[in-house]
C-alpha cells in the first residue's frame, strides 16, 4: 500500500515542504527568509509539490506538521494549514518536535550528545538533549544560558550544539567537551519523514480538534 504524507516545517525562518512515499523522500520545496513570509509561501509551495509530484491530495495517507518548539507565528501558520488539509481531506494528523527534527540533520560519534537549540530571546534557548543514535535523552526545555549550561551532561560526555540559537554559547562555556557546530542549521521538512512514517506505522496520532503548537515559551514571564 502506498502511504503518502505531506510534511510541513514552519518553527523557523525555514518555511519548508516535502512528501514522502512509505519512508522515502520524494521531493521537497523550501526556502528560508529573514522575514519570516511562511503566510505568503507555504500554501503555494504546497501546490507546487502536489503538483509537481502528480499525485492526488486525496491519495494522501497523512498530514505532518512540526508541532514546535519556535516562532509563534511560523508555528501557527504550518498548524493552521496542517489542520485545514485533515478536516478536508478526513486525514489523520501527526506531529514531530521541531528540535527533534533539527537533529535529524547530525551525525555524531559515539559519546557525543547532540544539542539542537532554536533561539528563543535574550540568552535563552529552546533545546533538547540526544544522543548519537537521536534518542531523546532529555526532553524539550527552555534554557537561560550560563557558564554553568549542560554542566550535568558534559561530565561523562561531549556535547555537540547546534541550530540557530548555539552562536549564543560561543565564548561562554568553555568545557572543552562542549563544541558548537560553525554552519547554522535550521530545521528541514526532509528530516520529517523518518520520524513521521514511525508514528504513522504506530497509529500516533493528533486529535485534529484540539491540537496546538507546542510554544513553551508561554510558560516563561519576563520580568518588567
């Protein structure tokens, strides 16, 4: 059986489409923008992949959209559009971590923990902790950077950060064990695939009516 799904990637400035065929990458269209114009892309990247592609909406098996942690607007827009192609189409909704699709994107030697951040304000990050193998070690967190960041982790481990955001650590842990990677890497809908066809295969789905963005940042004050 052919399972087709749509993937939509919108936590940052990377506003990024792609379709996979039962795990595979099949094509993929993005671009990212300093200017945030995911409201003005993301719809006709989607027609363009569609058509592209030659296959029908309805041949699709499921919609992925990354559920965040980043942008409140990029996030809403990719939600928002996820959610309008389920109800229309009676498709089931998957969501995938925006930092665990960041990771995606490294490879690591063993004994290397990965630390995808997305810049969040201030010295604040949005990260995660994985290791090699991209198993989630320590689960999505935001984080005020400090000389003292990661401290627990770099004891038995390097640490290699990663994402817009790491640039914020440069000078200011100096464990040798912590590296930061030089090129910023922003999260991809191809890095989507491996994750989503898992939860597909699992039957891990979103209930369409009451899925929201993961912000985390809601949960934080600024003091005034």
């Amino acid at each position: 059986m052919d399972n087709w799904i749509l993937h939509i990637e919108t936590s940052t400035k990377n506003c990024s489409v792609a379709l996979s065929l039962n795990g595979k990458l099949i094509k993929i269209i993005e671009k990212s923008s300093e200017n945030y114009s995911h409201g003005e892309q993301l719809h006709p990247f989607m027609k363009k992949l569609i058509d592209d592609s030659q296959i029908n909406l309805q041949k699709l098996a499921a919609i992925s959209v990354s559920k965040g942690p980043g942008s409140y607007t990029g996030l809403r827009i990719g939600v928002s559009a996820a959610k309008g192609l389920c109800y229309s189409l009676n498709k089931p909704l998957i969501s995938v971590n925006s930092l665990s699709i960041l990771a995606q994107e490294i490879e690591a030697p063993k004994g290397t923990f990965l630390a995808p951040m997305i810049d969040a304000r201030r010295m604040e990050v949005y990260t995660q902790i994985l290791d090699n193998q991209h198993k989630v070690i320590k689960e999505t967190w935001a984080e005020v950077l400090t000389e003292n960041s990661f401290k627990d982790y770099l004891s038995k481990n390097n640490i290699l950060a990663f994402g817009f955001g790491s640039q914020k650590t440069n000078g200011l842990i100096k464990s040798p064990k912590f590296k930061t990677l030089d090129n910023p890497v922003e999260p991809s809908a191809k890095n989507m695939v491996k994750l989503s066809y898992k939860k597909f295969m699992n039957l891990d789905f979103e209930d369409v009516a009451y899925f929201e963005p993961y912000y985390l940042k809601e949960f934080y004050t600024t003091k005034v």
